[in-house]
C-alpha cells in the first residue's frame, strides 16, 4: 500500500492505493505491478492503513483499515469550524469508507458474500484501527485501535458487526463515555445489514473516564500500533497469544510489548503482561513486532538519531524449586488467580481499596476464584505456611 496522486500535476489529489508485486526471487527483481485498489482516502488524521491477508473457510482474502479520518471534537473542537464537515460522522455509514475494516478478494473485487452485496465493507463503527492480526487455528481475525482519551481496543471480528465508534468507546455500558449506555440501550440495527449488532470489545485498556486529563500524557491509553497472533512453540509462554506493541510514553503507560493471553478457543482474553517498558527511551515508538528463532523484533521509530529493529534474544532459564518469590497470574484476571510460592499459601484475604474486606479464604490454596466480585483493583494479602504474609495488588478485569 502507498500512496499516489490520483489527479494531476496542476490540480494534486492524494489518494492510497493497493498494490500486487510480482517478485522473481532468483533474480531479485520485480516484474509485474498490479493495482488492486485504488482512491483510497487519505485525509489529515486517523488513516488506520492495516492489511493482512487471511484464509477463512478455504477462501483468501485482503482485510485492510480505514480509520475515521477525523479529529475528534472531544479533543481539538475547533478542527472543524462546523462539526457536520468532520468525516469521523460516517463512521456508522455503510456507503463510506471511513471508520471501516474492508474485505476484498485477493484480485481486488469485492467477495460475494460481503454483508452488503458490491460493498467492500466487513466492520464498521471503527475509530483508529492500526493492527489487524489472523489467528489461522480457529479462523479468526483480530483489530487493534486508539480510543480517544479513554479506551483503547482489542475486537474480534465478525461479518458485519458494528464496533460502535463513535456513539461508544469501549465497553457500551461501562460509564467511560456520556450517552454510549443509552445508544446501546436503543440500538437498531441497520436493515441493509443482516444480522447487525452493537459488538463489544474483546478487550479495552483504559476505561477510568477519571484517568482523562487536559493533556495527551494524563490519559491513560497506550496507543496500540500492531498486533501479530502467535502459536510460537520456542516461546512456550506465548503461546495462543496476540502481540500488541503500543506507542506511549504518558503517565500511565510506557512504550512496550504487551502480550494478551488467549482461551483455548481463541475468543477471550484472560490475561496480560507487559515486556522492554524499561528500554522505551531506548526503544523509541514501537510499530511492529516479529518472532523468529527464539528472537523478538521490534521495528520502532524514536528513541536514537535513527529508526531501527531491536532484537531481544529468549532464553531458558530452569526456575528454582520452592521459588524464591510469590507470583501471581494472570494479573490481571477475569476471576481465577493462581499462586506460585516458596510455600504453600493457607489463608488470603482480598480487600477493597478502601478497605473493606471482600473476600477471605483458607486451606491449602494454590488460587482463589474473585469471579463473583466486581471488576477494579483489590489488595490481596496471603499468608504461607510458615506465617510469612504477601500483599499484592490485583486487577480484577
């Protein structure tokens, strides 16, 4: 994908454009340049610019992100003296382009079976999708997109579905966001579009609307750039995992890798953990991110005088028995916290930050089930055999 002008030298219009390179590898040169698509929009903001091919039923496909192409009013409401001129209002249009993750044959027309006949349109409702990521095991494809201010995104996408930007940011019914509950309350559902629903995130960092400052730095979103799906059995603990790289230095978040573990089927996450935040400012921002024979790649920009690929090197290392550390995962968790410690846990007690006591077990544990109580963080204290007490904080998610 790159771009071209799509007028003339005496009247400019740049557009994108996909294109086919037929590449004769003995040789090393390229012999056919096909164009697959082209006029695709480019504005000033929020182009998205994903594209992934994937297999799904025994089909190919080209799946490829348009963001909303628009500031948000939230954050500069003076970008557009009239707000009705925003393109970011058509992002729930089926017939714009914008706010879309396009489905396309691998010769550039327009599959069959798309949710609106001769419309390249797959998803909609998307703000700023720069990852999109095929997980080939259960056929499924994955986005990665920047919220504004609050509620970055993970999606798992479904033919047609509606992701909901933007009349809701994140979870629709998690207070992030003035109004999103009542739009999910009285959603209707488009009638050129089978099947449509209002579709929640797999997963959304950032979802305090307290946490949402009058600079870029005091939100707490971490700008997720890329995400890749790994079934990677050299890094054993990666496995059915997406890769997220983000681009973020602010007070509540660094440049790094986050790792989001996956269920078995491929369609939940259950746990997160992040890698390299200690060499951001070395790092710089980080773009893409690749693994190859026990190596991680980080393609980034900033950080030196030049853009460049860090390579990190796995290694195993055999952990000591008993360990010499409490450890605590998934944290966070969507209930289930296991324990790896010295000695055997008997007794936890899980308080909530004010201090009230939510949640108290005993026994021989070696995890605790916080499935029945509410999402945020807790303060976990736990107590081994030998009297020795632990406190942690955790994220119930």
């Amino acid at each position: 994908m790159h771009s071209y002008n799509h007028g003339d030298v005496q009247n400019p219009d740049t557009k994108f454009k996909i294109v086919r390179l037929k590449w004769d590898a003995a040789n090393k040169i390229v012999t056919q340049v096909d164009d697959l698509m082209t006029n695709l929009p480019n504005v000033y903001d929020h182009w998205g610019g994903r594209l992934i091919s994937a297999t799904l039923n025994g089909s190919h496909y080209l799946f490829y992100s348009i963001g909303d192409l628009g500031i948000s009013e939230d954050s500069n409401p003076n970008c557009y003296p009239n707000q009705a001129d925003n393109p970011n209002n058509f992002t729930q249009d089926p017939d714009s382009l914008q706010g879309k993750i396009h489905r396309f044959n691998m010769d550039g027309s327009i599959p069959d079976d798309n949710p609106v006949p001769g419309n390249s349109f797959y998803t909609r409702g998307h703000r700023n999708p720069q990852g999109l990521a095929f997980n080939p095991i259960y056929g499924l494809i994955y986005d990665v997109e920047h919220g504004d201010r609050t509620d970055d995104e993970v999606n798992l996408l479904r033919s047609g579905m509606n992701y909901g930007w933007k009349d809701v940011r994140g979870f629709a019914n998690d207070g992030s966001h003035p109004g999103e509950d009542q739009f999910a309350t009285n959603y209707v559902p488009h009638p050129n579009i089978p099947g449509d629903e209002l579709t929640d995130p797999l997963y959304s960092w950032c979802t305090d609307p307290n946490l949402n400052g009058t600079s870029w730095s005091e939100w707490c979103t971490v700008a997720p750039s890329v995400a890749e799906y790994v079934d990677n059995y050299q890094i054993p603990e990666w496995n059915n995992s997406l890769l997220v790289v983000t681009l973020k230095d602010g007070d509540y978040t660094d440049k790094s890798l986050r790792v989001l573990h996956l269920n078995n089927d491929g369609d939940a996450i259950i746990g997160e953990e992040t890698f390299f935040a200690e060499d951001q400012d070395t790092n710089g921002r980080l773009r893409d991110v690749a693994i190859a024979d026990l190596s991680v790649f980080l393609i980034n920009n900033g950080g030196t005088d030049r853009d460049k690929i860090t390579v990190y090197q796995y290694v195993i290392v055999c952990s000591p028995w008993p360990p010499e550390t409490l450890e605590i995962f998934p944290n966070p968790s969507e209930g289930i916290f296991n324990f790896h410690a010295p000695d055997t846990i008997v007794s936890t007690y899980v308080y909530s930050l004010t201090g009230d006591l939510v949640n108290e077990q005993h026994g021989e544990l070696y995890s605790v089930d916080l499935s029945n109580i509410a999402n945020g963080y807790y303060r976990m204290k736990l107590v081994n055999s030998g009297g020795r007490i632990y406190n942690e904080l955790i994220l119930r998610k």
